[in-house]
C-alpha cells in the first residue's frame, strides 16, 4: 500500500478552507436549512446536504491523521482530545434537553445528539494505528474496512459502534487515497465536472427527497431496523458510503485553494464549532421549532446565522472562554504552575 506520510504532513490554506466549509456544511444539515421557509424545502435541502455532508467531515478527519504512531500514544492522544471533551459535552447536552425538551432520554450506550462522533474518531485513530506497520494488515485493511461497513447493519448502536464501522472507509479513504487525489482535483476541467456532478445531484435527488428513507443517510441504524434483509441493505448502505464519498470529492474540488484573508485559519479549530453547535442544535431542535415551525422569518434567520455563527466560534475570544471545555489537556497546559 502507498505510504500516506509525506502527503499527510503537508497542510495548505486549501486545507483550511476544506475544514471551514465542511463545518458551513454540517451546521447547515443540522440545523435544517430552509426549514419553514418554503413548503417542503428543509426536507429536500436537508436530503440533499446529509448525502455527502459527515462522509466529507469523516473524510477530513482521516486526511490529516498522522500514519505509524503508535497504538499507546494514539490512545493517550485520543483520550485528552476526545473523551474528555465527550465527558463534558454529555453533561451539558444533558443539562440543555433537560431545559428545553424535559428529562433527557438516558440509556446505556446511547449518546447525546452529535457526540457520537467524536466516540468514533476516538475508534478510527486507533484501527488505523496498523497501517504502515505491517504489509499483511496493509494488504487487508480495505477488505476489512468494507467487510464491517456490510456488517454494521446487524449492530446495534450502542455507543455508535453502527457509525464507526459504516463510516470508516471514509476516514480511511481521507487517510490513504485524498491526498493522492488532491493534485488532481485542482484541475480545471475536474472542477468542472465537479461542479456539474453538484447539479445532477440536486436535479436527481431533490424532486425524490421525499420518497427515500432519510435515515439510511445516517448510517446510524440496522437493517432490521430499515425493513431490509442482509444483501439488499448491505447493497444500500455500500451505495449510500460510495456516493457520500464521490460527492464529497466533488466539494472538495470546489473549495478555494487560495487563502482567503483571516478566514482560512480558523479552518484548524472547526472542532470547537463542532462542539459549540450541538447545544445549539439541541435548542433550536426541540425547543424554537416546534414553537415557530411556520414562522417563515425565523426559519430565514437560522439559516442566515449559519455562516456567522461558525465563524464567531472560532474566534480567538471564544477559544479562550470554552478552552476548558472543549480543549481541556491544552487549557491544563497553558495554566502556569506555581
């Protein structure tokens, strides 16, 4: 298998931009762009978005983990980074749905809205620690990496196990194949192609919205579940991961390579915009929707707030205040000891 070293070292402005609007993407899906506005439209848009939408922010992920660390310092680095701010982040998603929905659903192995990714990050750095090491594991890694996408569908869901097999090739795709595919997605007539892709995808899907059953899209059920047997649901959920992955690439060739002032830095700290979103997520959710769900006005300002809510974030000022919650072993770090 090639060796992902090199490539994964190198990070640009393009970089950035990928994260950042990779971050516009999933806060638009969740937050249900266009929701009220216009009869039918959230669900169409909201359709549209989640095809490619956590395939592209996985995909990210994997692109710049770092190959041949070693499985105890992958560990101890996933701990700091992900569980922690997990453990936090429960609470206080907890402690919203408990004020704006009434006692939150507690259960063993069920997690609170959107935290399942970072449990499943925490998963895939770790089933990546092999490769490089062994040319066997190198040889079988895609095999085994389709092989649970397909069996993910008799899981269940308990502490995302569902999502972390169905989603990890494109964690691994993001790792081993995106940054060979990089040079050429800068090219023009790929953009192009790209961009026509974009418009298929909308033309194709977005009269259908209605008819397909969302929740394939989240990768986060079995098939019993989705009334499949085995083979037609393990056929579905290959063709939902291929064309999340596909379309995604299509956004990427489309992102600015170019820095595009301030903006493009914030790009390296879109897990705080993660995070911040969720309790947000959860408030306009379950307690603003259902309390103005034909409000056209209100429907139009979420949407429009999107962008600047992303961006503020990830300012300077908001890092420093939820340092501690968000990046808590960097906050203990930076704190002088006497």
């Amino acid at each position: 298998m090639p060796e992902p070293a090199k490539a994964t070292a190198e990070r640009s402005a393009w970089h950035d931009n990928m994260r950042l609007v990779a971050m516009f993407i999933v806060v638009a899906g969740h937050w249900g762009i266009g929701r009220g506005a216009f009869p039918g439209t959230s669900s169409n848009i909201s359709f549209v978005i989640y095809i490619f939408h956590m395939p592209l922010f996985i995909m990210l992920a994997g692109r710049f983990v770092r190959p041949r660390a070693s499985f105890d310092a992958t560990f101890r680095k996933g701990w700091g980074q992900l569980l922690i701010p997990f453990a936090f982040f429960f609470l206080v998603d907890l402690f919203v749905l408990s004020k704006v929905s009434g006692p939150p659903f507690v259960a063993f192995g069920h997690l609170p809205y959107g935290l399942w990714f970072l449990v499943s990050l925490f998963f895939w750095r770790l089933m990546v620690v092999p490769v490089g090491r062994w040319r066997s594991f190198d040889r079988l890694v895609w095999p085994l990496a389709l092989l649970g996408l397909v069996l993910s569908g008799l899981l269940p869901n308990w502490w995302s196990l569902v999502r972390t097999f169905a989603f990890f090739p494109a964690f691994l795709f993001g790792m081993l194949v995106l940054p060979r595919l990089e040079p050429h997605l800068r090219r023009p007539w790929v953009r192009v192609a790209s961009a026509a892709l974009l418009v298929a995808t909308v033309v194709v899907v977005w009269p259908r919205a209605q008819q397909y059953n969302y929740l394939w899209l989240h990768q986060s059920r079995s098939y019993d579940e989705l009334g499949r047997d085995f083979v037609s649901g393990a056929g579905l959920r290959l063709l939902v991961a291929a064309a999340g992955i596909v379309v995604a690439l299509a956004v990427v060739s489309l992102v600015p390579t170019r820095r595009v002032g301030s903006l493009s830095g914030l790009g390296r700290f879109t897990l705080y915009a993660y995070l911040l979103h969720l309790p947000v997520t959860e408030f306009i959710i379950y307690w603003l929707i259902p309390r103005t769900d034909s409000n056209a006005a209100v429907s139009v300002s979420v949407s429009l707030a999107i962008i600047p809510f992303v961006l503020v974030v990830m300012t300077r000022p908001v890092r420093r205040l939820t340092q501690p919650l968000v990046e808590p072993v960097e906050f203990a770090k930076s704190v002088p000891v006497p």
